[in-house]
C-alpha cells in the first residue's frame, strides 16, 4: 500500500518539482501563521493555508522518504482540520 501510495505521489508531482513543493509548504505554512496571528475576520482562513502547506509537506515528504517528516505533517493536518471545524462552527 506504501509502495502504490509513494508511486501515484511521484508520478503526480515529480514534474512539478520537490523544490516548488517546498516552496508552496513553507509559503502556505507562514501566510496561515500571518493570518492566525492577526486575529481578524479573516483569521480563519488560516487555517486552509495550514491545510495546503501539509498536503505539500506531505508530498515532499514521500517523494525524498523522510517518514518522520509524513508522521509530523499527518499530526499536523489533523490539528488543521480541527482548527477549520472549530472556526466554522
């Protein structure tokens, strides 16, 4: 399952580039820190920008094989998800 999940990634995103995927996770990562940290109406929406840089990190993650990074960034997107629930609600 590992072997399947790690080959759609690469044969997804390799193209795109780890460099550019790094890129958009740690841009993502501090514009929903930014947003977090205002604490304006439009604060929530960080949380959606914390979102996009695990799914990145998580690509980057499986395509260099850095499991505790995947392990990180999978905790991470769940405390994400939590976040946008409890904003939304």
């Amino acid at each position: 399952m590992a072997s399947l999940l790690e080959g759609w990634v690469r044969k997804a995103f390799e193209p795109v580039g780890a460099t550019r995927v790094s890129w958009i996770g740690s841009f993502a990562g501090v514009l929903g820190a930014l947003l977090l940290a205002l604490n304006m109406t439009w604060s929530g929406l960080g949380w959606f920008a914390f979102l996009a840089s695990n799914f990145a990190w998580i690509i980057y993650a499986v395509l260099h094989r850095v499991p505790s990074l995947l392990v990180m960034q999978l905790v991470f997107t769940s405390t994400s998800l939590i976040g946008i629930f409890r904003w939304s609600v």
